[in-house]
C-alpha cells in the first residue's frame, strides 16, 4: 500500500508581506464595536454603533475614516476618501518644495597650495556659504607629504578665519586617511540667498492671492456746507467744494402771446389797393 503525505499548508510562513496597507481604516475595515462620529463640516454626532455610522456614510454617498484610531472610542469622519488622500499629498507637495535643500560642496586644498588658488577657492567657499550650502574643506597629503600635517592645519584655520563673518565651524579639522578636512556652515542669525528666495515668493503668493478691485469714492456730502459736498480726486487729493443748485419748485411765469396780426394787415392791404384804383 502506497502512503501518499501531504504537507500541510502553512500560509506565508516567515516570507515577508509586501502588501500595502492602507492608511486609513474605512467602512468596513473599522472592527471596533463603536466609533465616536464627526461629520465633514466638523459637526458632531455622538457615540454610534459602527454598523450604523457605516450605512449613515453610505446613505450621504461618503465614506466612513478612521481618524484618530487610538482614542477612546475611536473617532471617525464622514467624509470623501479619494478627495481626503489627494489634499493630503498636496499638501506634502506643497511643503516638500519649500523645504530648504542644504548641500555639501567639497574644496579640495594641497599643502603647497598658492594663495592665488586659495584665493579662488576661499571666494568661492564663501558664495556657497551665503547661499545656504555647507563647506567641506579637504586637504589632501601624498607620499612624504604625512610628515608635514601642520601646512594642511595652518591653511584650514586661515580659511576659518576668512570665513568667519559668514559661517561657523561645524567640524573641527582632524584626519581621515592621507586627508584633514573641516566642515564649515552658514550661520544662523544671517538670513540666506535661498531663505530669502523662498519668503520673497511667498509674499508675491499672498500679493497676487489678495488683488483687491480698485474702489471708486463716492462724492461725500457735509451737511454744514448746505447745498455742497466735497470731491476728492487723484490729481488733486486735496477737497474741492462745488455748489449744486436747490433742487426746490420755482414758479415761472409764462410769457405773454401776441395775437396775430395776419388778418389787420391783409384788410389794410385790400383798402390801400381800392384807393389807388379809384
């Protein structure tokens, strides 16, 4: 008789699990009995059950989200779940492109450098600083080279020291291999190129955020002037005073209208031609 063994099944076992879990527990994924719910405007509605807070989500076409899953009980929102995830990563967006990037520029030194060429490294070394980037300043020794530390030692501390209004030293020099090196960075109290970048831009977002429409003044009227107001305008700011007419009923008389004389002069006319025939 042939004995045929199946191994049993042991799930995973100890591989790990790549599946990605979701941030947030909604709808059916909350398995506390009840949930403490707040609507999306912030309202909230007490204790429920959380069968009840599900179908209540439902019913108002949104999601139920774990929101602080830790308190007691825990507390969920009604709200839209896919409009929730993407405020979210624009926000992180938003704050990922003002973060400052601080890099590390390297400035390699020799012992026997010149001071031409520490001269243009060093000017160098201080645009970097004003511009918000940390310094490492690496003097490299070769051969015999080992036995003359203090040449790479007096040149990191001139360095230091023309360095001094812009950056502090973060690294004191010290050895590593055949190289000493120091790391300087910006100080602190100055505000740097980059900082001052991003508040300008700042300020051109909240300028164009708040374009306000021109007002136009309307004419202002002071009583003590009587039949008065008083104009400002642009060219001329200070106030004008121009005088209305009383708005009151006048009588007018009308004008007398002369009969008309067409019939005297044609009988006249008539009476002369007669005259004349005779």
């Amino acid at each position: 008789q042939r004995r045929f063994f199946i191994a049993q099944f042991r799930g995973r076992g100890n591989r790990p699990n790549f599946r990605r879990e979701p941030l947030h527990r909604t709808n059916e994924r909350i398995r506390v009995p009840s949930v403490r719910v707040v609507t999306e405007e912030g309202e909230p509605l007490g204790v429920m059950d959380t069968r009840d807070a599900v179908q209540k989500a439902r019913q108002m076409g949104l999601d139920l989200v774990e929101i602080a899953p830790n308190a007691q009980p825990p507390v969920c929102k009604i709200i839209d779940y896919g409009k929730f995830l993407y405020e979210q990563k624009k926000k992180q967006h938003e704050a990922k492109q003002k973060q400052v990037k601080v890099e590390v520029k390297e400035v390699k030194f020799r012992p026997a450098t010149d001071d031409h060429d520490y001269g243009y490294r060093m000017e160098r070394c201080r645009e970097w600083l004003k511009g918000g980037d940390k310094i490492r300043a690496a003097i490299a020794f070769r051969g015999r080279e080992m036995s003359h530390r203090e040449l790479g030692a007096k040149i990191l501390a001139k360095l230091r020291d023309d360095v001094a209004d812009v950056a502090d030293v973060e690294v004191a020099p010290k050895m590593e291999g055949y190289q000493m090196f120091a790391i300087f960075i910006p100080k602190k109290s100055k505000m740097t190129v980059k900082t001052e970048k991003l508040a300008l831009a700042a300020k051109a977002e909240k300028a164009a955020g708040k374009e306000e429409k021109p007002v136009v003044e309307k004419p202002k009227k002071d009583e003590s002037l009587g039949n008065k107001i008083v104009i400002p305008t642009a060219e001329k700011p200070d106030e004008i005073e121009v005088e209305i007419p009383t708005t009151e009923p006048v009588e007018v008389e009308a004008p007398e209208i002369a009969e008309s004389t067409e019939t005297e002069s044609i009988e006249n006319s008539a009476e002369e031609t007669e005259q004349e025939n005779l």
